[in-house]
C-alpha cells in the first residue's frame, strides 16, 4: 500500500484488510514523504495488528516507487495492491487465492469492485460493468464455474485494445510462476503504471512464455473516486495513457505482427488526437499542435492536419471557430 497523505482513510482502507476472512498474510505500507498524519495513524494501526509493517521514503512523485519498494520487502507467494483511499471485502483475499491455489498456472487473478464516492456510496453500475466487460470479453472468457473464468492467451490484445479491466487494487499476482519476468512498476510513469504492468505480463502470457489469467466474476472491492484522486487530472492521465502505449509498441514490436503492430499504431494515433483536441480546447495552442504532429506520425488522418494548421491561428481567431463549431 503506497501511502502519500492519506490520513482520513487509513482506518478504513487497512481495517478491510484486517477483517479480511483469509488471515494468512503481512500488509506493508510504504509511506511516501507524508505531510499529513498519515505516518501517526499507521503506528495506531500497527499496535492493533501486528500484520502491518511501516516503511518511509522521501516522496517519489508518483505511486510506482512506493509500490516497488513495497514489492522488494514482501515475502508472500501472493503479492496483492490496495491504494491508501480504497478498500476490500472480506472475501477479496480467500478468494483470489482459492483460484490461484486451484489454478497452478495462473499467473495471477483479479475480480470486479464498485466504484463509490468520497462517502462510500457506490455507483449503479460496477467498473467491469460499466464497460459491459462480460459481453465485450466474451471471446477471452473460457468458464470454469463457480464464477470463475480463465482468460485466453490473447487476453492482452483485449486489455490493448478495448479496456485494461484488471483494475490494480482487485489483483492477485502469484510472483513465483513468472519465471524471471519482472514484477515492478515503470517508474516513468506517474499515471498509467499498472496498464503497463498489465500490458507487459498479458503479453508474455499471449507469447506462452507465462501462464493466464484468472477471472473472477464477482465484486470484492471499492474504489473511491474523490477530488484527490491522481487520475482526476484528464490531460495528466491522457499524457500517461499515450506514453504506456507509445513504450509498449517499443517493447513488442520486435515480436508482434504487423497486424497488431498497425491496429496500435491507429490507437496511438488517435489518443495523441484526443488530447491535441483537449490542448486546444484550453488555448494551448503549441502542445497541441505536438501532439496533432504525432497523431499524424503514427497514422495518417486528414482532419488531423487540417486541425494542425487551426494552432498556428491567432487565439481571437481560433476562439471564434470554437464558438461557431459549438453553435
């Protein structure tokens, strides 16, 4: 659990992991350069269960550092993630390690959480439901029963493509089936660290040099969405989203088709368009012609360049189209 002034919800965060049903596991809570209490309420904690350990750094700027060190000190078999302002139901643990105990080769095993609000209220819709996860995966899905699911091989090119899914605090990785893969989160990146995390692991697993994935179709978590969330930053989390791809088309396209090499090189192309779009509709005109210059790059789009040209514009000028565009 990476830590960085999370002091209001420490209590109920990690009071989820002491009431978790499966008692056979250590929490380790790196705090990251904290300015609030949080450090004071992780000792309290500490005193009522002697599961918790605390570790300090100096803040990192971003949640893969916390996460890595983390990594580094844990002993378990199973390495799992919770966010400071997020929590689990008691059932999270001893199920995802009932599948992974069942399921030898599985590299790891997630589920499904709600996503509530700063007081707890959950939407109506669960985040695996929102994005209609079930019918849209349905071809990566092989049913085992008891609402599991084991992943097909080609399970990345679902997560590349169409939605991650594997949201970070609902997985369980067994560490000892990677085979000397490696279990850490890129550091370059602020936002987007565990997409590529998932990316790098999915497509090992497609290549058959790991073993799948576990689903299982239940909810076993909450993720709260409130203003201090990091990804609350669009153009932060779109700047992130196009770097984890931009590095994962480096890293796979000595060993991928060029089917899927030109299917992500589309995706790139069109998430550098998005947020030119989201830089221009802000007035910053040289960003965005930057990144309508490497949407082009990476796939040639006609409106693109015309959308370029509109950043060399006086901002009076380009402010008047906006407005007739709207009107």
């Amino acid at each position: 659990m990476p830590v960085y002034n999370g002091a209001k919800f420490l209590e109920e965060s990690i009071g989820s992991l002491f009431a978790q049903t499966f008692a056979d596991f250590e929490i380790i809570a790196v705090d990251d350069g904290s300015t609030d209490s949080s450090l004071e309420v992780l000792s309290g904690l500490r005193r009522q269960d002697g599961r918790l350990q605390i570790h300090s750094r100096s803040n990192s700027g971003g949640p893969a550092v916390p996460k890595n060190d983390g990594i580094g000190i844990a002993k378990g078999e199973y390495i799992g993630f919770l966010d400071y302002d997020d929590y689990c139901h008691p059932e999270h643990l001893h199920e995802l390690v009932v599948g992974l105990d069942a399921n030898q080769k599985w590299i790891a095993a997630f589920h499904d959480i709600e996503v509530v609000d700063v007081f707890g209220k959950p939407r109506p819709q669960t985040y695996l439901q929102e994005i209609e996860f079930r019918n849209k995966a349905s071809h990566y899905l092989v049913g085992l029963g008891e609402a599991w699911f084991e992943c097909a091989a080609d399970f990345h090119d679902f997560m590349l493509f169409h939605h991650a899914a594997m949201h970070t605090q609902s997985v369980l990785i067994a560490r000892k089936r990677l085979n000397g893969a490696t279990l850490s989160f890129d550091a370059r990146y602020r936002i987007g660290e565990d997409t590529d995390l998932w990316l790098r692991l999915g497509y090992l697993s497609r290549l058959g040099r790991l073993g799948r994935i576990g689903f299982l179709d239940r909810v076993l978590g909450s993720y709260r969405m409130h203003l201090a969330n990091i990804t609350k930053d669009k153009l932060e989390s779109a700047e992130g989203v196009v770097m984890v791809y931009v590095n994962h088309y480096r890293e796979i396209s000595g060993s991928a088709d060029e089917g899927m090499l030109s299917r992500l090189r589309e995706k790139i192309s069109y998430k550098h368009g998005r947020l030119a779009y989201e830089l221009y509709a802000l007035g910053k005109h040289r960003l965005a012609r930057a990144h309508f210059t490497e949407a082009m790059k990476w796939f040639p789009n006609r409106s693109y360049g015309v959308d370029r040209f509109k950043t060399y514009l006086p901002a009076a000028v380009s402010g008047w189209l906006r407005r007739v565009r709207a009107s």
